[in-house]
C-alpha cells in the first residue's frame, strides 16, 4: 500500500530523514517510534504530500506522490498539532471536515453520529471548543480526520498529553478501526502502548534503527517491554 | 531583579526579529515624510483666463494683481483667440476644464466694457471646475479681492463733463460676478469632496485587517495544512475565504454608504449607487487577497501585525484621499499609482461628484483587476514555495 524508496528531507544543513526505505503493507496498524526530533512528523507530512522530499519516491496506493485528489480523498491525517477550530461546536467542525472531503446529506449526518459515538462525544456534539478539555479537543481531532471513512489513517501523537485511560481508549478505537479495515499509521511517545502495533519501526536521526513485530523486538534485546527494548536499541550505536 | 529579567528578555526577542526591529526603527520616518508633505500644502488653483475685447481695460490690471496671489497660478489655455461666439467659447472653456486644464476660468467680454459704460454693473464670469472645494473657494476669494481693487482704482467715467462734480458720472458700482459650475454648485460644501472616499477607505481597511488576521490564525492553528492536504485546490479555498467575508463587507458597506447619504447634501442617482458597490467589491477583493498575501509572508502574528500599518498608512496619505498628491514629490506620485486605493478614490469621485458613468473610469476598474490578479499570483507564489519548503 505504502512503499518508501531513498526518501530523504533535508532542512537547510539539517537532515531530517536520511535515505529511508520502508514499505507498509495494507491493513495493519503500523507504528512510527522515535525519540523527539528523529523525522517522525516529517516522514508523515511527506506521505500526506504536506511537503515535498528532497530526495526519493513515496508510492501509495500504487500511484507515485501522493497529490491527486483520489488519493487525497483515501488519505486521514490527525496531525500533532490540535488543527481544528475552537469557535466552532464538535459537530461543526466534524461536519466541516467532513464536506471538505465530499461528503452532504444523510450519509454525512449517519456517518457524523457514528463517529460521535465512536470517540464518545455524543453528549458533546453541541459544545464549542474552546469550553471542553484537552482531551476531548485531541477526540475532535481524531472524529475529524477519521469522517470520510478513509482506508488509511494516519495519526501524529495521537495520545500526546492524553490521561492513561483514554489512552487505553484510542487504541481500542483504533483497534475497531483496524477490524472495519482501515490501514493506521501511528506515532506515540509512550512507546509501551505501541505493543499493541503489529509492526513497528524505530527512527533516530532520520534513520530506521529497528524494524518488526514487537515481540521480536523485545526479544531481540531481551527486553519484557517495548520501552525498554527502545533504550536499549538507541543506546546501541 | 525581574524586571531587568522581563525586561532582557524583549530585548532578545525583538532583536531577533529583524524585520520587527526594521519596522519599529523605520517606519516613524517614512509616517513624518508623509505627513510632513501632506502638511507642506503648496498646492496652488489652477487658474485660465479668456477676454474677449477688454485687455486693456481689464484683463492686464486684473491679472497682474491675482498673479501675487500664492494660492493661484495663471495657466495658458488651448482655446483659439479668433474664437469670439460665446456659446461656443462657453463649450470650449467647460471642456478645458474637464480636460483638468484648469479648476477654474475667468471669462470677460466687451459687454462688460459697455455695460459699464452705460452706467450698469456689467459682470465678469467664473467657469469653475467644482469638485475641489479648496481650489474653487480659493479662486473665488482672488478674482473677488482683485475686482474690489479694480473698481476703486479704475473707475469707469460715463459723462466726463461732470466728473466730480455728479457722483453719478462715475460708475463706481460693484462688478457682478458670475459663476458657473462644471460640476457640483454653490451649495458644494467641503465635505462632500471627502465624503465619497470614505467607504472605499473603510471596507479597504477592514477587510485587510480582518483577512490578514483570520488567514494567519487558519496558519499558526494548522487547519489551513489541513486544506492543503484534503481534495480540495488552492484556489477554492481562496474563492471560499472571498465569498465568506463578503457577506460581511457587504452589509459593512451598505452601512457606510447609507450614513454618507444622509450626510452628503448631494442627491445619487441609482446608477452611481451602483457604480460606487461594484467599486466596493473591487476594493474588497483586492483587500482580501492583500491580507491573505500579508499573512503569508508573515512568519509570525507579530510580523503580520506589523502589515497592517504598512500597508495602511501609505494607503492614506498618497491615495489622494485627503491630502493632494500634486503636493507630493514625483517619487510618490508614483507610489501612489500602486496603491489600489487610489484608483478606488478616483472611481468613487468622479462617479459620485462628477457624475460620470462606470465604464468611463475603465482604466481604473481595469487596474483594480489587474491588482487583484497580481495579488492573487504572488500569493500563490508565496504560499506554495512556503509549504514545498516547510
Ligand atoms: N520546517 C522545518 N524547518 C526546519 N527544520 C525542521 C522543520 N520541521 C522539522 N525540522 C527539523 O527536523 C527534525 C525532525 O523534526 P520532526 O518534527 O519530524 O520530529 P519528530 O520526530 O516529529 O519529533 P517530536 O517527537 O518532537 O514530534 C527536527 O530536528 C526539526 O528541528
Ligand atoms: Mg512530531
């Protein structure tokens, strides 16, 4: 579904990404680990074609560069920063979203309360933003990018500043999204929740430093956790 | 201690925005230039005269006194001497006039002399432009001051057997002096030259401010990112942001041409209402793209602050919309022709005051789009090199 060749970014003298080749295949919850600063909201942006490699080639969804509008419309992207409008209610701005990306009518408004129920904000759809709590701000964030149905998902921090048992919660969502079908590509700090990716990958410096199941990966480095097979692998050099 | 900590800190922060400091160091020189020009005021009324048969007796004397005058500079006209048909002079004069020539033409023929003579008033007459208050009052207080000077130094003697003797042997009546307007009338206050500048001036102001802001909100928040990416172009979104804010700076509009109605004391016909929306729309919409360009250059709120005075205040001094930009230097004459305001301001006056039809003021209408095309084209410029390079 997603193929990397030779992609690399470079940001003045500064090399974000460093000739990364990495292939995604469909279906599969995939997670972007890496401390801060390694690449990994860039490499998200290049795939959303938000910004344009220095180097290398993105296939996804066999189409090279992801810009035409089909892709766009197969394309979910939660960014890391909270990109909605406070002014407007929860269902607002899901609504706007949504007819961004083509949707009107009574497929709108079905889909619209199923997300609502989704990310557990049905008692909310009324509220404007600025009155509700960050947490439920970062749910309106998902509820947006999740309202075209689309078959990839991409999701930046998706948990960042997120109490652990909503956390537990986003991953159940994105659980049920996995099972409707839908392909997810997630970046976390908490990197014990990413156990419950089935592949992962570990990027420092631009560079994939690790790559697998994460049960192999933990027992490549003898590790019981996730976290701890991460330190592990970053201190190796 | 904290003081000297807050304070050290805005030290450091304004010195590393450069343009922030440019801004804050410059900008008071270039407002006192502008403002020192607008105030110099060595504008002087444009003043033509045309006799007919009383050289002698009138035209040099009268001219020689208004030629101190600093307020009044005598200009030649392209109207032939052999001409001497009045209605036909009277053609020729109105069309100098229009031409710009002249904001003003004292006009004598031999009917004077001979009135005179036989002991009437006898008048003179004042061909005035009359869209510009200052230069009409002006020429009306010169030729005014000049005849009073005149008919005490010359007066006319009708029966020179009696000269001293009999008052009545010596025409010492005040001259009549006739005026005629190519625009506006005698009730043409001051004010209404200003008047028809102001919605213009208004929805230009606050639709820059209000797009400037709101666009650069939609950056620094990241929805804006998200457009990009969703299926829908560039342009669309511009169009989007357009037809959302002209709703407002519609209704903004119709409140401020309603209040100058009820201020102005001239009466509109609806096509010059009309004239003056489409001239509101297109200043909106120059505006519009203006704000949006601002905002992308701008790498900051700070920064796209820092645009609105910049663009604004030149926009008021060299628009020609109080000040007269004759009274400026060549440089900023020039300037001033790439100020879309300036065409608005010459569009909304000459539509609401001199009565002309839209299509006549073509060239403007066409420079308004022409700013909007080429705001539309350097901010996509600006705005895709920002995203391919971010
Ligand atoms: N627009 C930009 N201009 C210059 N440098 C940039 C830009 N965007 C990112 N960088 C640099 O690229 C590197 C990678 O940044 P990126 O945001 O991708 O990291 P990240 O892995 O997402 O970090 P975090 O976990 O903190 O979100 C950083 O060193 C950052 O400073
Ligand atoms: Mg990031």
């Amino acid at each position: 579904m997603l193929k990397i060749e030779g992609l690399t970014k470079r940001f003045g003298k500064l090399t974000a990404i460093d000739n990364l080749n990495l292939n995604i295949p469909e279906g599969l919850k995939f997670g972007l680990l890496g401390p801060n600063g390694s690449g990994k909201t860039t490499l998200l942006r290049m795939i959303t074609g938000l910004i344009e490699p220095t180097h290398g080639k993105i296939t996804l969804f066999g189409k090279w560069t992801p810009t035409s509008r089909m892709i766009r419309r197969r394309v979910g992207y939660m960014p890391q920063q909270t990109a909605v409008y406070p002014g407007l209610t929860v269902s607002e701005n899901i609504r706007f979203f949504g007819r961004i990306y083509g949707l009107s009518g009574r497929p709108l408004e079905d889909r619209l309360n199923d997300i609502l129920e989704l990310v557990e904000l049905g008692d909310k759809k009324k509220e404007v933003l600025s009155n509700l709590s960050g947490g439920m701000v970062r749910r309106v964030l998902l509820a947006t990018a999740l309202i075209h149905n689309p078959p990839l998902l991409i999701l930046d921090e998706p948990t960042a500043g997120v109490d652990p048992v909503l956390r537990l919660k986003f991953w159940d969502w994105v659980d049920l999204l996995v099972k409707q079908g839908v392909s997810i590509i997630i970046t976390t700090h908490h990197i014990s929740e990413a156990e419950r990716s089935d592949q992962v990958v570990f990027l420092r410096e631009g560079k994939i430093i690790q790559q697998g199941k994460p049960f192999d990966i933990m027992k490549r480095f003898q590790a019981n956790n996730l976290e701890a097979a991460f330190v592990r692998s970053t201190n190796l050099k | 201690m904290a003081i000297r900590w807050i304070a050290l800190r805005i030290i450091q922060e304004i010195i590393r925005d450069r343009r922030t400091m440019a801004f804050f160091l410059l900008v008071p020189i270039v407002v006192m230039t502008l403002i020192y020009y607008a105030l110099l005021e060595d504008e002087k009324a444009k003043l033509g005269v045309v006799t007919r048969g009383v050289a002698r007796f009138y035209e040099y004397p009268l001219v020689s006194v208004i030629e101190e005058d600093e307020d009044i500079e005598i200009v030649s006209l392209d109207i032939p001497d052999k001409e001497t048909d009045p209605a036909e002079l009277d053609r020729l004069i109105m069309e100098e006039m229009k031409k710009g020539k002249a904001h003003g033409i004292l006009y004598m023929d031999q009917q004077l002399l001979s009135e005179r003579f036989a002991g009437e008033r006898g008048a003179i007459h004042i061909y005035l432009e009359g869209s510009r208050p200052t230069s009409t009052a002006a020429i009306f207080s010169s030729i005014a001051e000049a005849m009073d000077d005149l008919t005490e130094t010359m007066p006319v003697v009708i029966d020179a057997e009696c000269s001293a003797k009999c008052a009545n042997s010596v025409n010492i009546k005040a001259i009549e002096i006739k005026k005629h307007y190519l625009y506006g009338s005698e009730d043409y206050r001051l004010i209404d030259y200003f008047l028809p500048v102001f919605p213009t001036f208004f929805v230009f102001f606050f639709t820059f401010i209000i797009s400037t802001i709101t666009f650069q909100r939609e950056r620094v928040r990241g929805t804006l990112e998200r457009l990009l990416i969703a299926p829908v172009s560039f342009s669309q979104i511009i169009l989007g942001y357009i037809s959302g804010f002209i709703i407002f700076s519609s209704v903004q509009a119709l409140i401020i041409i309603g209040y100058i109605l009820a201020l102005i004391q001239i009466s509109f016909t609806p096509h010059q209402l009309f004239a003056l929306g489409v001239t509101l729309f297109l200043i909106m919409i120059v505006a519009l793209t203006m704000g949006l360009l601002a905002s992308f250059m701008a790498m900051n709120e700070f920064q796209a602050i820092q645009f609105i005075p910049l663009v604004i205040l030149p926009q008021i001094f060299l628009s020609d919309m109080i000040w007269r930009i004759e009274s400026f230097p060549l440089v900023f004459q020039w300037i001033s022709y790439g100020l879309p305001l300036t065409h608005a301001n010459i569009i909304s006056r000459k539509v609401m005051l001199q009565n002309q039809s839209l299509w006549e003021n073509w060239p403007q209408l066409l420079s308004l789009g022409g700013f909007f095309l080429f705001f539309m084209l350097v901010m996509s410029l600006v705005a895709l090199k920002r995203n391919k390079n971010n």
